[in-house]
C-alpha cells in the first residue's frame, strides 16, 4: 500500500520560503503511474491543488502561484518537495502531499494523501 | 483547467433521509470522478471512485453515479455519523480539481 508522509516546519515567516518534503513508501516514486504534488486548504475553505510532478521531472504549476512555487524530486531518496516562496498570511493552510493516478494506468481509486501537515505563516 | 460545480453547498436533513449532492464537469472527465468525506482536522476519506464504485469498508448507504459531465452522489438514509463536508474531484486531466464541498447536517 502506497503511503505518504509530510514533513517541515509548521511555522515561517512573511517573506521567506515555505519548504516541505513528501516522503514515498510502498511504491517507487519513479513509477510511471503517479503523478507526485501538493495540494492545501486553508482553514475552513476548500481544497487547492499547488503543482505536481512526473518522475523525469515534467513540472505542472497552478498559473497563479507559479512565479513563487517549485517542486522537485529526489529518486534515491523517494521524496518529493515543495518550496513556496516570499509567503503571506495567505499562504497558511494545511499541506497534503498526494499520488495523483494517471487515468486509465494506475488502478482505479487510487488516488493517495498524506496525512497533511498545517503550516501557519507568521511572524 | 477543468472546473467542478458542486451544488449545494450546504444543506441538513434529518436522520433517514436521503441526501442528494450533484457534481457538474465543464469538460468530459469520463467516470475520472471520486467522491470524499473530510470531517474537521482529518484527511479527507475516499467513498466513491469512478463515479459509482465503492471504496472497501465504505457503507452501502454511500453510492455514487454519473459519467462525462454530470455526477451525483447520494447517502440512503442519513447517519448521524454522517455529518462532514462531502467533495468530488476529477482527475482526468491535470490539473486534478475539486467541488467547493457541500457541508452537510442534521436537522
């Protein structure tokens, strides 16, 4: 079973770089079967996917976040990581890291979370 | 990027009832479409896949159904347990996107 973890501070400054890894067990992240991002929801709102990523490292932005957000990936360590920078209060919310399937080549209902991780911006 | 309409956005209903809540693509997502439950400070909980199928362990008062743009999911007989916010997503194509989620509870 495909699991994902979170982990990173729970708390930055205005201004700086938001900086969270996903940690992959159960499945190698160099499976062409998922697709590796990052979704948030602040409190009490809705969910918001950031970006995600292919394992030969094709990258995929939300166009309103993309001047600040980057995504990368470490094979030999099967992680992924976020960095969002010059943060806002805006910027605060919970962060899952998830295993997005391709259609029609991951098995069906296998689109995977990690437990979320909240990260508030303040000072 | 696709959008999902979720309609409504909150509703309450009294135990026994069946709760109705429609997902609308604006483009074709196929049965790409799953259906969550997400209670307050927990990862959301997946019910549906492919729009109709039921996710193992799930209770059968949860079904889904729909394909291409239209969508609905239905709770038989409302639970006390039941009450959470309720969002469907598509993942056909990317990026993958979500309804705005229909908080539901109990009269």
């Amino acid at each position: 079973q495909l699991q994902l973890q979170e982990s990173g501070p729970g708390q930055v400054k205005p201004s700086e770089t938001l900086s969270l890894i996903c940690t992959v067990s159960g499945a190698s992240i160099s499976s062409s079967s998922y697709y590796w991002g990052w979704i948030r929801q602040p409190p009490g709102k809705g969910l918001e996917w950031i970006g995600n990523i292919y394992y030969i490292g094709d990258t995929h932005y939300k166009s309103s976040l993309k001047s600040r957000v980057s995504i990368s990936i470490d094979a030999s360590k099967n992680q992924f990581s976020l960095r969002l920078s010059s943060v806002t209060a805006a910027d605060t919310a919970v962060y899952y890291c998830a295993g997005i399937p391709r259609p029609g080549i991951a098995a069906p209902g296998t689109f995977y979370w990690g437990q979320g991780t909240l990260v508030t911006v303040s000072s | 990027d696709i959008q999902m309409t979720q309609s409504p956005s909150s509703l309450s209903a009294s135990v026994g009832d069946r709760v109705t809540i429609t997902c609308q693509a604006s483009h074709h997502v196929s049965n790409y479409l799953n259906w969550y439950q997400q209670k307050p400070g927990k990862v959301p909980k997946l019910l549906i896949f492919d729009a109709s199928k039921l996710e193992t362990g799930v209770p059968s008062r949860f079904s889904g159904s729909g394909s291409g743009t239209d969508f609905t999911f239905t709770i038989n007989s409302l639970q006390p347990e039941d009450i959470a916010t309720y969002f469907c997503q598509q993942y056909d194509d990317l990026p993958p996107t979500f309804g705005q989620g229909t908080k539901v509870g109990i009269k």
